[in-house]
C-alpha cells in the first residue's frame, strides 16, 4: 500500500502541465525531501488563524482535522483546514490570484473522497494576512473527475515516466495515518 497526498498530486500537476513545472521541484516532493518554511507559508499560517479567528462561516468549525482512506492499493491522506456542517474549507495565502485559481487543485477531489458526505469544498484565499481581500471558490464533487482518475493516470505516468521505483520506496504506508 502506497500513501498519496493532494500535495504530491499538485507538484506532479504543476510538473507536467505548466510552463513553471520544474523537475528539481517535482522530485523534491516525489523524493520527501525536507522543505524549509518559507516567509510564504509563514504568511499562510498567519491568514490560516486569524481566518479561522475571524471569519463567521470558519468560526466554529473543526480545525486541522486529520483523514484518510483507502482506495485500491493507495492510502489517501489529507489534512482538512476547516470542516463545518458538511462543508469543507482551505484556507490559502497567494501573492498572485486569480479568479479560478484552484479549479484543478487536487485538493478538490482528493477532500471530498476524504470526506464522502461533503457537500462541497471552498479555497477561501487573501493576499495579506489580515488586511487583503478575500476571494472564495468553491467546487462540488460535480465539477471534478472521481479520485480514482486521477490515481490511474498518476500512477500510469510514474511508471511510463520512470518514476514509479522512487514513489514504490519513499511512499509506503507503513499504517493507517488518521
């Protein structure tokens, strides 16, 4: 059983579909190599707490909520920022937004297998931490393709692409993670 992560799935997204995807880069993440925090995600964080602090429709919520599943021989892990009443939220920090930023994010379909009974999932986005505005998107499990796609075709490149042997050492799921 192999563990497989939205953050995975979005650096090999970003590796093979835009002109910014860089191999260091994928096999960074591919590899599990350590990342130092940047003043990004240090941002990030900042706009996370006061977001969850702040905003009525993320107060009250369960936070960082840890979850996985199994589907085929691959065990999905996800770490939920906000769910609430059926309605999952990811809080994220950009310096460069645009509308529909996140419509591919594997977030979207990875969350909402994480969670079957979900209705839907909402990026709730900032370029500041506290003073920018806010921009929200969100998707229902209608507007993505089923995990289990995106798993194949994942899979499939890995191993036309030569890669499968790295992910086969470095991704076993030594037990169930949530």
């Amino acid at each position: 059983m192999y563990l497989l992560t939205a953050t995975l799935l979005n650096s090999w997204r970003v590796f093979v579909e835009t002109e910014y995807g860089k191999k260091a880069d994928f096999l960074r993440v591919l590899c599990r190599d350590p990342v130092a925090k940047t003043e990004a995600m240090a941002k990030g964080d900042e706009f996370e707490r006061w977001a969850c602090a702040n905003l009525p429709y993320l107060k009250g919520g369960q936070y960082q909520v840890r979850l996985s599943r199994t589907i085929g021989n691959y065990l999905c892990y996800g770490i939920i920022d906000v769910l609430k009443a059926g309605h999952l939220y990811d809080v994220k920090y950009t310096s460069n937004y645009e509308v529909g930023k996140y419509r591919t994010n594997y977030q979207t379909p990875m969350y909402l297998a994480l969670v079957p009974e979900a209705i839907d999932i909402t990026y709730v986005v900032s370029d500041k931490p506290q003073d920018g505005e806010i921009w929200r998107e969100t998707y229902t499990r209608e507007e993505t393709s089923p995990l289990e796609l995106y798993i194949a075709l994942f899979e499939n490149w890995l191993k036309l692409n030569g890669y499968w042997d790295i992910y086969a050492r470095r991704w076993q799921a030594l037990q169930k993670v949530a």
